[in-house]
C-alpha cells in the first residue's frame, strides 16, 4: 500500500494528540472535532479558532491551514482571538476510563483495609474527623442553607458512597462558577486561551483560594510565592528580579486626538499670540485629575481648546452638490412650468393660471420661509414663462455650470463625477426628484447609498433646496434672498453648501464617519484629508484602519473610523494602576514629569499620517522600572505582584447570585 507522504501535513490534518487522556467533545457527539482539541486538563481547547502570537508588538493570527489559514479579522488589541466559540464538554479516552478502573480497584482494597481500623461507632469521632472548619462570613451567607452541598457534590452513604466521591472530580472549583464569573477560558491561567494554549496544565480556584480558615479569613489575599509555584520566572522582590517595562510602556497605539505635547510645551505656549491660552497649571488645566484612575481623562474642547482652535473649527463647510456641466439642456423649461405634483403643483397647475396660483399660494402661507419659497419661485418661474416659445429658448444651449459632480453627490448617484456622459442623466434625475418632493427626494438618494438621513440632512429644508434647484434646472445661478446664512445648510450660486456651525458639529461628523465607514477614495479625500479635509477635523482627530490582520486582503476596501473621543491607552487586561494614590501622595499637577518625560525626538506626529493605530512613536519617554522602585522598593511601599498584577480576567457575579443578594435584602 502506497501512503501519502503528506497526510498528516498541516495543511489537511490537525495535529493529532493520541497520549492526551481526553478527544473533543463535538468528535463524540457529530464526528467532526475542532483542531485545537481539548487541553491536557480535559477542559475545552475550542473556544477560539486560535490561539495568536506576539510578533515584534503586532498580534498576529495563527490559524492553521487545515482549519482554513488566517481569519481577515484578525486577533483583539488584547491578543485574544476574535472568533470566538461555545465550549463543549470533552471525552475521556479509553485509556484515560482504563486507568481511572485501575485507581478505583486499589482505592477498593484501601478503602477495605481502612475501615476495619474506624470506629463508626463513636459520632463525635466521626464528626469531628470531618469538619473542615468554619467558612469566611461572606461564604457562609450564601452556603446556610445548602450547608456542604453548596460547593461540595453530595454523595452517598456507605463504603460506595465515599468511594465514589473519592474517585470523581467534583471539587469546589467546578461550583465556584455557579456564582462567579470569568473571561473564557474560566480554568485556564489567567483566563486566556492564548497562555493556555502555551501553557496548558490543571489550575483550579483551589490553587489560590482556600476555605474554612475561619469567618475572618481573607480568601482573596494572595501572596508572591503563589505566583512563583506556577511561574518559571522566580524573584523574590519587584526591586530586584522583576525584568524591565517596554520601550513604549504603557501605551499600545497611538492616541486618538493628535495632540502634540513636545510642540504645544516648546513652541504654541511660548508664542506671544497663544501664550494666554496656555494652561496655567500645567498638566492638570487640561487633564482632569479628581477622575484620575488608570488613566487620567482629558478635559473637553471647550475648557482645552477652543481658546486657540475654535475660529478654524467653526466656518469650515463642504459641498454636498454641485450643478455640473452639461452638453444640452437636461431639463426642458415647458417641463419644469407644468411638472405635475409635489413641490411645484403646489404653485402652479398649468402654465396659463402658473402666476394665479402662485398668488394664492402667497396669500394662504403664513410662515417667512414660505413665503421665500414663493416669492423666488415666482421670480423664477416668470422669467422662464417669458422664454417659453421665445427665439432665447431656441438658441443653442450654453450651460451656466462649467463645475464637475461634487464627490459626495458623485458616491451617492454611484457615478464618475468627472465625466458628462456618466452623470448626466443621474443628475436629471436627482434634480427633477427635488423639483418634484424637496428634500425627500435627497432623502431617499442618501438612504439608498447606505446612509442616515436623519443624521446627514440633519436641518436641510424646502426652503433652501426648491429653490435652488429650480434655478439651476432653468440654467440659471441662484442667488439667495434675505441674509446670508453663515452656518448650517445654504445653497449659494450652483452649490448646496453645509458649514460647521462649532466644534462637534452633530452633521459635519455624520458625514465623517459615513466617509469612513462607506466612502471611495475621493469621499475619503473630500473629509478625511488632514489637510483639505471638511471641518478640518481629521487634523486633530486620527483615522484609524478597523482591519487588524496584516495578511489581509490589500485590495479589499478597508472601513475606517474616526477616533471622536480620547480612548484609555491600551495596556494588559493583567496590569492594573491608579493614578488616584499617586496624586494624593505627590499633589495634583506637580510631580507628572517624575514618570512622563516629553520625547521631544519622537516623530509623534507623523504616525497620524497612515492608518494603522499601532505603528506610532510616543509623544513621550517608556516609564522606567527604576522610577518606581524609587517608592516600591527597599521595605518601603508595597511591592508584590498583586500590587500590580490582577489573575482574572473580567470578574463578575453571575445574574443568579446577584437574585439571591437581592432576594437576602
């Protein structure tokens, strides 16, 4: 028989594990195991698809190609995989039921051999053998009632009975979950499939949280030679063996507002014209340290910025449409007098009575913006009577717009705003849609193209949009009446115009982040450029890739976000720290500089320039070790691991203790 040199290759078999005393539950039940398989504890390996790995600070997907390669996805910021599963119950191998018999018959014989030497007669003898002790306070509140079986598994009298509670494993561990909640794996190290995956081995609640030491006992307290009985790293003190932060400790990626502290300190807050503007007491005028914990949030525009940047912010506009250029006239003039219905049917039923009704239009409106409509439809409409049938109507046509599409309109009619031949007849259309319903018409356009309009046409009205579009249906430019509107939506010559009315605008980062979100290159360029961009936003506020696999896909359009809020800096789920003692002990604003030093070197604002979150350069130095060993060493602060450490990952209660709390009151 000839075999296949590649059958067990990595490409078409998963990697098989025949001393493992467990198989995948889904084999068992469907005959179709996962490839991970189930860890050497008997818990289950499948939860996610993969376990990533770290490679020079980017977490890298590692799904086997057996299994299908890499995901597009890619891993979380934390190195967890992003597809996740529901767990299934693992199988013990025959060889593992073989030795368990095996087991059970010499406990059989020791079991035998020890009852004849205990006197089952004597109660007090037997009770006091076994009683474990008294249970913390908090524990025996929610055990009263089901004594011993609230954690422990019943089991019954006799020989048998204890035999069989000896051989099964049904410790406190399985039922500490019955009320406690984790991040999956729930028994693996640290919560994380990731060092599970590397790492795999029994670990239980037990290991760490012992009971009946008295109502007292502090259960949760852990200390620095737990850790060790597990790491292979030994050190006996943060000062002496714990290895050195990171070079870019503590931050993962780059910040979400372009906030160049190096220039701003060096530079804008020494010039004449802004060194008003500069906060008076330093780090604390523009982070706010009474809501200092693990990060230290930073104040708003209002209080920070707007006293250099509110006048670029405010002002900024983009153009939503354009009249473009056409080769002949798009829309006859009869047409645009009788078109039936909506918006103009309203002013005119005919061309004959056209002036009459718009009159009793005028006479039954009541609002000024109405009346607006009127009096420019009016003017419109009796120049475009006096050319019906006239020689002017007759000559060769000579458009009023030499513009191209404007981009927006040009992604939402899904042309080439650049070429005549592939516009124009959407823009007829459009432009006899507005003629026809008003703003609904837009409306409509804006949903079909997979927007909000709700939210992108936020304040848009009749009154702006009917009448410039039936200017520029009878090629004419518009000219707005009244006061010229400087903020929110205004249409002026042969454009629809939105601008910013302050920072924040609700439409202006509408549009933004449907850009982002949807957009072509030239929608990214039109909003998203830092430069030229509307409401110059993205000058501050950095646009991020949400594609995290570096083997994706390169000429799949990638969606972006833009970064609107100041976001935690990113940093291990197992690391925790507080700003909150720290400014207590040192005083708020004085003692920053101690652990954040300016890198004036660091090319901090060029990261802003690509997309991709995680290559930056810090606006400031790595915190060394050795600054806090300054306090957390040498008997003087605290210095174990839990000092800085958490094990779990996500703790909580679970909806089913939290009844029984609720119940209790």
């Amino acid at each position: 028989m000839i075999l296949r040199d590649d059958r067990f290759s990595e490409k078409i078999s998963p990697y098989l594990r025949p001393n493992f005393p467990y198989v995948c539950g889904r084999a068992a039940a469907w005959g179709k195991p996962c490839h991970n398989g189930p860890t050497a504890n008997g818990s289950c390996g499948g939860t996610s698809e993969c376990h990533p790995y770290n490679e020079g600070g980017r977490w890298i997907c590692r799904r086997p190609p057996s299994a299908g390669g890499p995901c597009s996805e890619g891993p979380l910021p934390d190195g967890s995989c992003c597809k996740t599963l529901t767990a299934c119950q693992p199988r013990r191998t025959v060889r593992k039921i073989r030795g368990r018999i095996s087991v059970m018959v010499a406990a059989v014989v020791i079991a035998a051999i020890a009852a004849f030497g205990f006197d089952f007669g004597n109660q007090e003898q037997v009770a006091s053998s076994l009683d474990a002790g008294p249970l913390s306070s908090i524990h025996q509140n929610f055990t009263s009632e089901q004594g011993c079986n609230a954690c422990h598994a019943a089991h019954g009298s006799g020989a048998l009975g204890w035999l069989e509670a000896a051989m099964t494993d049904s410790g406190p561990s399985d039922n500490c979950t019955n009320c406690h909640q984790f991040k999956n794996p729930v028994n693996g190290p640290h919560n994380s499939a990731l060092i599970s995956a590397s790492h795999p081995g029994n670990t239980s609640c037990t290991m760490c949280h012992t009971e009946h030491k008295g109502a007292d006992a502090n259960i949760v307290k852990m200390d620095d030679a737990q850790c060790n009985s597990c790491h292979k790293a030994k050190f006996a003190s943060f000062a002496t063996n714990h290895k050195e932060f990171s070079e870019t400790y503590p931050f993962g990626q780059r910040t979400a507002i372009a906030f160049n502290h190096s220039s701003h300190f060096s530079k804008h807050f020494k010039d004449a014209r802004y060194s008003k503007n500069a906060p008076a007491k330093g780090c604390v005028g523009c982070h706010n340290v009474a809501l200092a914990e693990r990060n230290v949030p930073v104040r708003g525009f209002d209080d920070t910025c707007a006293g250099c940047h509110q006048d670029t912010v405010a002002g900024r506009e983009f153009v939503m449409f354009t009249f473009p250029e056409f080769e002949e006239n798009p829309i006859d003039i009869e047409d645009i007098i009788e078109s039936p219905g909506g918006t103009l049917a309203a002013a005119a039923k005919a061309t004959q009575d056209l002036q009459g009704e718009v009159e009793k239009l005028a006479e039954t409106t009541s609002s000024a913006s109405s009346k607006a409509i009127v009096e420019e439809i009016k003017t419109i409409l009796a120049d475009l009577g006096d050319r019906v049938g006239s020689e002017e109507a007759d000559e060769e046509f000579e458009p009023i717009s030499s513009e191209t599409l404007s981009p927006v309109s040009a992604e939402l009619l899904g042309v080439n705003g650049e070429e005549v031949d592939e516009y124009a007849e959407a823009t007829k259309t459009l432009v006899e849609g507005v003629l026809e319903n008003g703003v609904t018409a837009l409306a409509e356009l804006v949903g079909e193209a997979g927007g909000n309009p709700d939210t992108l046409l936020r304040g848009l009205s009749n009154s702006t949009v009917v009448p410039a579009f039936t200017a520029w249906a009878a090629n004419k430019e518009y000219e707005a009446t009244g006061e010229t509107i400087e903020k929110g939506w205004y249409a002026n010559e042969l454009s629809l115009v939105y601008r910013a009315t302050a920072h924040g605008d609700p439409v202006m980062k509408a549009w933004l982040d449907y850009a982002a979100q949807n957009g072509s290159e030239s929608l990214n360029e039109a909003f998203l450029s830092r430069t030229d961009g509307a409401g110059a936003c993205t000058k501050c506020h950095a646009v991020s890739s949400t594609e995290t696999d570096k083997n994706a896909d390169k000429n799949k359009k990638v969606a972006l976000k833009v970064e609107w809020k100041s976001h935690p800096a990113d940093g291990s789920p197992l690391v925790k720290y507080s700003h909150k003692p720290h400014v207590n002990l040192l005083g708020p604003g004085s003692w920053c500089t101690s652990c954040h030093k300016i890198n004036e070197k660091a090319e901090f604002s060029a990261a802003f320039n690509q997309l991709d979150p995680h290559k930056f350069s810090s606006n400031f130095s790595s915190v060394k070790k050795g600054t806090c060993v300054e306090c957390h060493g040498g008997g003087q602060v605290s210095q174990t691991c839990t000092t800085c450490h958490e094990y779990h990952q996500e703790p909580g209660f679970k909806k089913t203790m939290m009844r029984q709390v609720a119940d209790k009151k």
